[in-house]
C-alpha cells in the first residue's frame, strides 16, 4: 500500500509540474527563450582570401548595385584593389534613385563612409554596418533619415539586406580592415553599372544629372582600381583634386 501511495504522490507532483511549465510558458508576460545567433565558421572565408593571394586586415572599397542587386568587395593588393567576391543583395527597399527623407523607404545612392563606431555586431539583424546616412552631399541638400545599413535578415526598409552568410564574410572583412588602420572604408552605391549605354537608355530619368555625377566617381575607379577622395560642394560630388576645399564625405568618429 504504501509502494502505491508514493507512486501516486509522484504522480501528482508530476503532473503539477507539468501544467505549471505549460501555464508559465502560456502567460501573457512569460518571455520566449532567447534564439542563439547562428554562427559561421570563417575558415573557407580564410582559405579563399589566401587562395587569391589577398589577406584578411587588407584596405577594403565597398560597391553595391541596386538593379543587378549585387554587392562587391574589393581588397587592395599593392597599390591599386582587386575584386575579392561579389554577394547577392537579398532585397533592398524603393526604387531606383537617392534617398530624400526620413521614412521614404528609399535605400540611398551615393558615397559613403564607414568607421568602427558604425559597426553593430549584435544587430538583430545578425551583424550590420550603419552607412551613415545623411553624409555631407545630403545634408548639403536638406535630405534626411536614419538607421540605414547593410545587414543580415532578408528585409529591408530603407537598407540593404543580405543573407545572413553573406554579411558574415562582409563584416568580418571590414572589421579586419579597421581594425588594422584603415581611415574609414569606402562605399559607393549606384543604381546601376554605370556604363555609358545603360546612362543613355535613362536620357529621359529624373535623376539622370545625379546619376551622371556619380559616374564621374565610378569611371574614376574603373580607370585606376584605386577609391578616389570623395567630398561635397553645394550640392554635387567632386572626386580626387576637384575635392579640395571641399567637405569630405567622412563616417562617424
């Protein structure tokens, strides 16, 4: 009898356990168990760099397209910079063009700057980069928005969004160059390869002037395989020499 009697209490117990997990987990207030954030092994990373001949803390320059929907890397190998990968953007938000104002959910175009202070490894987004947005062009014409990036997590209002994998190996070569001593890391967003055919297929665009002064800075870099000096004067772009006097297209500090 008492065998029966303990088996019974443990029963009970048991079984007062179990609805008290349920009921916890159910409670308006219960807070879900934190996911652990996916990590990714750098290795192969690090085997394909070594493999090109290129190192991990090498300078970096930044290129994103919006209608081929790609992001590139370039590492400097000597004096000029070496196409290193080209990711896919998973998506980007609005259309082609610049960003004008806080909550367009336009992803912007233009010149750009990156430093340590805009890194944010524990984004919920998996890993991002704040771009920096307004730079001095923008703020030069009274743009306005916040919070723009290039991230992890497949979706965008107003960034760009890459998969989780990808950005791993973007942020980890940015960092690396950064930490290394690099004055900021470049990034230059286009709204599409700007070659003089695909400008003129846009003759009627209104945003063909912009678009036209940012190939003076892509053609820049087609040339030379080298990031020109970017800054702003009343309005416009200038690029290497032009720049002087100029103010600076520089990330935060």
């Amino acid at each position: 009898m008492r065998g029966r009697a303990a088996a019974a209490a443990l029963l009970t117990v048991c079984a007062l356990l179990g609805f008290g997990l349920a009921w916890s987990a159910l409670r308006p207030d219960a807070k879900p168990e934190p996911e652990m954030p996916e990590s990714y092994d750098r290795a192969p990373l690090l085997a394909s760099l070594t493999e090109a001949g290129l190192t991990l803390g090498s300078k970096v320059h930044v290129r994103i397209f919006k209608r081929e929907a790609k992001l590139e890397l370039w590492l400097a190998d000597g004096a000029a910079f070496r196409l290193f990968r080209s990711y896919p953007i998973c998506t980007y938000s609005g259309d082609l063009g610049p960003k004008l104002k806080e909550g367009d959910k336009q992803a912007p175009e233009g010149f750009y700057t990156i430093h340590l202070a805009q890194l944010n490894p524990n984004s919920r987004h998996h890993l991002a980069f704040n771009l920096g947005f307004p730079n001095e062009y923008d703020r030069q014409l009274g743009r306005t928005g916040s919070f723009l990036m290039v991230h992890g997590g497949c979706s965008s209002v107003g960034c760009y969004a890459m998969t989780d994998a990808g950005v791993d190996e973007i942020y980890a070569i940015v960092e690396a160059a950064l930490g290394a001593g690099q004055d900021g890391v470049g990034v230059a967003i286009y709204p599409f390869e700007l070659t003089a055919p695909a400008l003129a297929a846009e003759s009627g665009n209104q945003w063909l002037g912009f678009w036209r002064n940012l190939k003076t800075g892509y053609d820049a870099f087609e040339t030379t395989q080298v990031p020109p000096k970017v800054g702003a004067c009343k309005g416009a772009y200038r690029f290497g020499d032009d720049a002087k006097g100029c103010s600076m297209i520089s990330g935060w500090v």
